[in-house]
C-alpha cells in the first residue's frame, strides 16, 4: 500500500503548493523541474534497466514539448482551464490526451527486458510513429479537420469526453494491474497519470500545467527508486522481506523479543521428484501461510527453504501457540501438480523394457512424498525452532543462533514439529506427508 498511496501524496502536496497560494514558483524554477525530473529519471531507468520508465519518460516529455511547441497557450491560461476548440495546440492537446494514457497501459503490459535492440524497438518505432502522426495533424492547414475529428466526443466538461474517457479506462488497467502484482511501475504509472491529466485540465502549458508534468516525472523517477528497494529487500518469489531486510530488522529490535527459524521439510527430495517449477510453488504456498502468521509476527525468506518470523515484544511462551497455528495450517495446505518430473524416468536404449519398473518406483517415491489427497496433490510440512532474548547484553544473532540449534533438534527429533532453544516441545504427524 505504501507503493501506492505515496505517490498520490506526493501529487496531493504538490497540488497544495500549486493552488493555495503559501508559495508560487516561478516559471523558470518550474520548467527547470521539469528538465531534471526527466533527465534524472532517464538516467536511473537506464542504469536499473528499466526500459519501461525509460519509454514512459519519454512519452511524458514528448507530450509536454508537443503542446508547448504547437503554441497551445491562451490569455489566463492559469485561471480558466478554458479549451479552445480549433488550432495547431488544440489539435496537440486532444492529440495527446488520447496518446498518453494508451501508451502508459501499453507500456504496463510490456515485459521488461531492460535495453537490447530486440527489447527496445518496438516502443521506439512506435513513438516515432506516433510523434510524425502527430505533426502532421497539427500543421496550419490540416488542424481545423483534425480538431474535428479529434473533438467529436467534445462535451461542455473542461476536457473533451474522449479524453476523460481514455484516461478513466488506462487509470483502471493500471490500478488493477497493481492489485494483481504489487509492482511499482504500475503505481507510478497511475500516478504519473493523473498527474498528466491535471496539466491537461489546467491548459497544457504555463507554469501550473509544467508543474504537473514535473510532478508525474518525478514519480516515475521515484518508481524506479522503489522498484530498486523492492529488489534489494524483497524476495521476488515468495513477495516476502528478504534476507537483507531480515539483518536489517535484527539491528532494531529490543529486547524482549523472539526469533523462530523455520525451514520445509525434505525440500530438496521435492525439488528432485517434482521439478523446480513446482518447487517454486510449494515455496510460494508455504510464505503465503508465514505471511498471515498471527501473534504480531513478520515473516522473511532467508534462502532457500528457510524462512524466519520476528516477534517483537513477545516471549517464547507468548508465540508458541501462534507458531503451532501456523505449523498446522502449512501441514494441511495442498498444492496440485501434475505429477513427479519426467527426468526422473529412465534414460537410454532399455527405456521402453524398464517403463513398467520406472512407474512403479515413481509410485513408491510419490506415496513417500506426498499426502494422498488425490493423484494430483501435494502436501508439505515445516520444522520450526523459537528462541527468546533473554540478557540485555545478549545480541539478536545469538538468539538466532539459538533458534537454528532448536531448528536443527525439531529436524533430528521427527520433522513436522516445534522445538524451543529451553525446552523441548514436539509437535507430531497426525497425517502422513513430506516431513
């Protein structure tokens, strides 16, 4: 949510410096922000490799030389917002309005690849395309026909009906591609967007339009920043912290607090029967669990298949009753596959003679692995071990060292289990399953 909501903070401050009078920028710091909103935000997409912001930029640059060169500008264009219906700048303004937030949600759905030839082609081609299209729309004596075709959807609003609408139908894209991945890019994007749309509300070009502009460059400049931050402290699988942002979280906690170390049980078999793309599942079905863990825990992945929760404030005897909620509810999550990895099949010139023995030793390895649910179901079970601060002077990586070494018994004793760093305490299979 902080990805979504700051921007739009960002473009709320901006809006109340512009329209309550507390400061006035003057047009040349205005344009000045501008230029070095776009150029900082070229130069860190291009260094991130971020073709995606790169081309936005672009776009949002190209939109703002178009109307200003085409001499869209009027007497009091900073108190009307008034729109004139004929003319080279009208024809750029309607022409941008239609533009812009189609090639945002064309932009969204682009996968990135960063600046190869192959990758950046295609959204090259297009704005040249788009930029000639638009040249030839707005010349003196094709723009009073372009005016007409382009504002045919004109309603008594602002802004003409066609343009409200392409904007409204690129702002839902991009927000409900936010909700399905949580990614930066389509948060900046939206932003970025509305930012466009109150320069085009408020005329397109003079100090408060250009102010609008800049505001939506530094958005997306700052979407590349969080996009680096999510990378950097995030798991991109799993979506959960990453081991980064675990040490980080070591460094401010104080005591009391509790440390669990939790780690799937027989991971690697699953990986060697099943095939890692289902080993990527089973740990993306596994954070998902740590990710609702009650008693005021966050989860990280610390690598591979082991995770860790830190519980702020709370005492082993506090969490326990937590971690058995979660240790039970991984046991009895279920994910379907469609079955072990074809490379465990018998290779070579005797495969046909042996497919008879091979199937039956892949049915034995699949009721040792999986819980039989169904042909077509897996489960998997945790190993978990809790320790809790106790001296003032004792530092986090000690009580994580305790919680391994707990870990490691829940791991000797049985798997599928709870262990603490004081006492022992066993959690045992009530079902078959990986453990």
């Amino acid at each position: 949510m902080k990805s979504l909501l700051t921007p739009g903070i960002c473009l709320l401050a901006v809006a109340a410096v512009l329209h309550t009078g507390l400061v006035t920028p003057s047009a040349t710091l205005v344009n000045y922000a501008f230029y070095t909103a776009t150029i900082a935000g070229l130069l860190l997409a291009w260094r991130f490799h971020s073709s995606r912001i790169f081309f936005a930029l672009l776009v949002l640059f190209l939109a703002q030389e178009a109307i200003s060169y085409f001499n869209f500008s009027f007497t009091s264009p900073f108190a009307s917002g008034h729109i004139p219906s004929s003319g080279p700048g009208s024809t750029a303004m309607a022409a941008v309005g239609l533009l812009l937030p189609l090639n945002f949600v064309l932009l969204s759905f682009h996968q990135e690849k960063g600046f190869p030839f192959s990758s950046v082609a295609p959204p090259a081609l297009l704005l040249f395309v788009e930029s000639v299209i638009v040249a030839v729309l707005c010349r003196p004596e094709s723009s009073a026909a372009a005016v007409r075709t382009l504002h045919h959807a004109f309603s008594p609003a602002p802004l003409p009906f066609a343009t409200l609408l392409t904007f409204a139908a690129a702002a839902v894209v991009l927000l409900m591609r936010f909700l399905l991945f949580h990614k930066p890019m389509e948060s900046g994007l939206l932003w970025a967007l509305a930012a466009s749309l109150l320069a085009l509300r408020f005329g397109g070009v003079g100090r408060i339009p250009t102010a609008y502009f800049a505001a939506a460059a530094f958005i997306l400049a700052g979407a590349v920043v969080e996009t680096s931050y999510l990378l950097a402290y995030h798991d991109e699988l799993t979506t959960l912290p990453s081991r980064r942002a675990f040490h980080d979280a070591l460094l401010r906690l104080v005591p009391p607090y509790s440390i669990a170390m939790v780690d799937i049980d027989h991971f690697k078999r699953c990986n060697d029967t099943y095939g890692h793309d289902t080993g990527d599942q089973v740990l993306r079905l596994v954070a998902s669990r740590l990710a609702r863990v009650s008693g005021g825990g966050q989860a990280y992945r610390c690598g591979g298949e082991e995770f860790a929760i830190l519980f702020p404030g709370k005492t082993t005897a506090d969490v326990l009753d937590h971690l058995e909620k979660l240790r039970a509810d991984i046991e009895s999550a279920t994910l379907h596959v469609r079955g072990p990895d074809r490379r465990q099949e018998a290779r070579g010139p005797d495969r046909r003679n042996q497919r008879v023995r091979g199937r039956a030793q892949t049915g034995h390895a699949i009721r040792q692995l999986a819980q039989a649910t169904g042909s077509h179901e897996l489960s998997v079970t945790a190993s978990i071990g809790v320790a809790t601060s106790r001296r003032g002077n004792e530092s986090a990586e000690e009580v994580v060292q305790a919680a391994d070494k707990a870990l490691y018994r829940a791991k000797a004793g049985g798997r599928n289990r709870i262990e603490t760093a004081t006492a022992r305490r066993r959690v045992r299979n009530k079902a078959a399953g990986i453990a």
